[in-house]
C-alpha cells in the first residue's frame, strides 16, 4: 500500500505558505505533498491541496505553495496538516521545509 508521513504546523488566514521535500524512490513512481486545512476543534477542512510528480532513484525536489483562504470554513483555519506520500515501493524524503511567503 502507499505509506505516508504526517505533521502538523500552526497557520494564519491570509498568510501564503510554500512547502518543499526532496524525494527519491527506490523504483520508479510518485511522491506527493497534500496539505490540509484543520479548525481549533481539529476539524478537517476541505478542498485539500496537493502535488504529485513523478520520481526516479535521484533526488528530486518537490514544492507546493498555497494561501490560507479568509473565506467559509477557512476562516477557522489554525493549523495544516502536512502529507508526504510515496507509490508502493520505498520512498525516502530528505530536507523537508516548510515557510511563510510574503
């Protein structure tokens, strides 16, 4: 099955963020990043946002930015629940970052 990492970061409406990871793989497949919006009462907001690219046995950097929406639900928003997920198979991610954009 697909193995994923999971971590959860305090975040502000209105405030953009950009996320990166190195990945590699030990055969040829995909790896992803998904960031999910969660309110104090540790709700999941939706939609969900994500990258997925292709990854061979040679490091390879993968980015996703995104802007916490000031609307709906997402108003609530204080945290994001940072994925990192890899095809079946061995996946290794090195050098994870993750920081406020202006």
């Amino acid at each position: 099955g697909v193995a994923c990492f999971m971590k959860t970061f305090p975040v502000k409406p209105r405030q953009k963020y950009s996320v990166s990871v190195y990945a590699k793989r030990q055969t040829s497949g995909w790896a992803s990043i998904t960031f999910q919006g969660k309110d104090d009462k540790n709700q999941l907001l939706i939609p969900l946002q994500t990258t997925k690219t292709n990854v061979g046995s040679e490091w390879k950097k993968i980015e996703l930015s995104f802007t916490i929406p000031d609307t709906g639900d997402w108003k609530k928003c204080c945290f994001a629940l940072i994925t990192l997920c890899g095809e079946n198979g061995t996946t290794w991610f090195d050098d994870f970052t993750m920081e406020e954009k202006d």
